[in-house]
C-alpha cells in the first residue's frame, strides 16, 4: 500500500477521495436534519426527502454506465464534483436569506443523486487507468482505509459540527470536501486516453448490461440483494432520524455518536 502513495498522481486521487467521504459523511447527517429540525419537515416529507436522494440512481444508473464508458473519467468526476458543490451551496444561502423551503431540498437532493451517479461510475472504473492492475490491489486498499476512517469518524465529527453550527450551515464543510475534491482531481498529471464518442446504440448496450448481469448467477444474486437491501434501508434512515430528533429529543452530537456506534457494529 505505500508503494501506490508513493505515486503523486494516486496522493491527489486518495486527498480527493477523503475530502469526498468526509463530506459525504457529515451530508448523510445533516441534510435529513435540515427538513426534521430546521424546516419541521413531517414525516412524508421526510421520507420524500430520502427519495429524492435515491431516486437518481434508479433512473439513470443505467443510461449513466453507458454514457461515462464513451467519456473520459477524470473530467466527468470534476463536472460531477463542481456540479454538487454548487448545488449543496444553495442550502446555507437559502437558510442565511430566509427562504429555504422543503422543495428546495427536493431539488437539491435530485440534483446530488443524479450527479453523485455519475461521479461513482467514472470513480470505479478510473482507479485501474490511474495506477495500473499490478497496483490495483494496493491502490483499492489504500481507499478502503479512507472509507472505513470515514464511516467511524465522519458522523461523531458531523454531528459535532451540526451542533456548533446548525445543519444548514454544516453542509458549508461538504461543499468545501467537493471543491477540494475536483481541485485535487484537476491536479492529475497522467494523461487519459480520448474515449470512443462513436459506440454503438446506447439502448443496445444498456440492454447488453443487463442481460449479462441477469445471466450471470452470482451477479443476479448480488444485485439482487443489493437492491433489497438498499430499498429497506432508504425506507429506514428517514424514520430514524425522526425518532432520534423528534421523539427522543436528542441533539446532533448524539445521534451522530450513535451512528458512529452503528458504524462499529458493522466493522465488528
């Protein structure tokens, strides 16, 4: 794993990708807990509110696959990253000026999910080109510690900051972690190679993916458990956060410390 960070190319794509997590993490928390506390969301609206968040990556997940194989990855996570920075943005803006409403966080929302696709296909399949598949092991190694780093600390750390700063203004760290994202992405060197614009039919390839994965036994089974599981849990995280703010009338700090604790659960 130190050879790979060893590499100045890979450090900025690892900085990168710790500004991303982070902010993902404290997004995670804050953004329900602008609509339960802030807006006094009910709980359809809540829920709506984790919808939205999620309904992008059934949409376009597909279509978004196809379309990132005939583009360059690095410029795609850049757009991806600049495109969330300065929607996230409106939010505090929006709280400063007095004029946030739910629907707002509707599109916001949308606009995350829909980029955050993007930004996640282009992601997975832009390690290889960067380090090579001899150091492919090393490089996912050293990116699994950011996450895991992320998903112990990231929620204490943004419950703490929702605390000192309120949730709006919370999510000002997440827009600084996707800024600081694409700059440290701008900063790569190593050229990328001009993808082909002129594939075949994107319908015919979208459906090409999904007649290999639904042919392929052990890809069946993890999409499907995967869409199950995700399904249950985007359904769960909104009335959590309702019950731990709203019933139990617990503070930010607390219910990050206890997702933190769910966290640790998961890595025990």
């Amino acid at each position: 794993m130190l050879d790979v960070l060893r590499d100045r190319d890979f450090r900025r794509l690892f900085l990168a990708d710790a500004a991303s997590q982070a902010g993902a993490q404290i997004l995670m928390l804050a953004l329900p807990l602008v609509a339960v506390s802030a807006l006094r969301a009910s709980p359809f609206e809540t829920g709506a509110l984790a919808m939205c968040q999620t309904l992008a990556f059934v949409l376009i997940g597909l279509p978004a696959g196809a379309l990132v194989d005939r583009m360059r990855r690095r410029p795609v996570m850049i757009v991806a990253d600049l495109a969330r920075a300065v929607a996230l943005a409106s939010v505090p803006v929006a709280w400063w000026l007095g004029a946030l409403t739910i629907w707002q966080l509707y599109a916001v929302a949308l606009v995350l999910g829909c980029f955050t696709v993007f930004f996640d296909v282009a992601y997975q399949s832009y390690l290889p080109r960067l380090v090579g598949r001899d150091r492919l092991v090393q490089g996912n190694s050293a990116l699994e510690v950011v996450r895991t780093v992320a998903q112990l600390g990231g929620p204490g750390a943004g419950g703490f900051l929702v605390q000192v700063l309120t949730a709006p203004f919370a999510l000002v760290v997440t827009v600084a972690g996707f800024a600081w994202s694409a700059l440290c992405l701008g900063l790569i060197r190593k050229p990328e190679p001009r993808q082909d614009r002129n594939g075949g039919h994107l319908g015919k390839e979208i459906a090409q993916g999904v007649r290999f994965v639904l042919g392929h036994p052990l890809l069946r089974r993890v999409a499907g458990c995967t869409a199950t599981a995700n399904l249950f849990s985007s359904m769960a995280q909104p009335m959590i956060m309702l019950l731990l703010a709203r019933e139990l009338g617990l503070g930010a700090g607390a219910i990050g410390l206890l997702l933190a604790a769910g966290g640790l659960g998961g890595l025990a």
